[in-house]
C-alpha cells in the first residue's frame, strides 16, 4: 500500500489513465469492427468512406502511445490491403 502523499497520487493518476486508454482503446477497436463488418457485408463504399476516420484514428492512437508505431502502420496497411481486394 502507498504509504507517501506522491505514491497515493501516482495510483490516482495511473488509475485515471487506464480508464482514459480502455475508453479510446474501445472507440479505436469499434471503429475497426465496423469498418470490418462493412467489408464483409459487400459495402466497400462505405468502408472506403470511414478509412479516413480510422486512419486518424490510429494515428492518435500510435501518437499518445495507446499503441505502438510499427502496430498503428501494420494496421493501417492490412486495412487498405482488405479494402482494395475487396474492392474489385
């Protein structure tokens, strides 16, 4: 148990930035899904309508360090890469 003033408001801020991460770590992987379902329901106008949102996204994720840099761009490339195939 924290026992200095310090150690108590460091569980308090860490406790306040867990929730902060799971809220837009949950928004990021709702905006995936749905971008996904799209896709799979043969509406790749839509999809292709919602990739810009999830591209920037993605890129504030990797920027706050929600997620790492080499994730955000692998995802980024797989989702364009599902786009297009399904496309043709």
């Amino acid at each position: 148990m924290a026992i200095t003033k310090t150690a108590k408001k460091n569980i308090r801020k860490t406790a306040t930035r867990r929730e902060h991460n799971a809220a837009q770590n949950k928004v990021l992987k709702g905006l995936i899904r749905d971008f996904k379902k799209a896709l799979a329901s043969k509406k790749p106008e839509e999809a292709k309508t919602s990739l810009p949102t999830l591209y920037k996204k993605i890129d504030k994720a990797a920027k706050t360090n929600l997620i790492k840099k080499n994730k955000a761009a692998r995802l980024k490339s797989r989702l364009t890469k599902k786009l297009s195939v399904a496309s043709k």
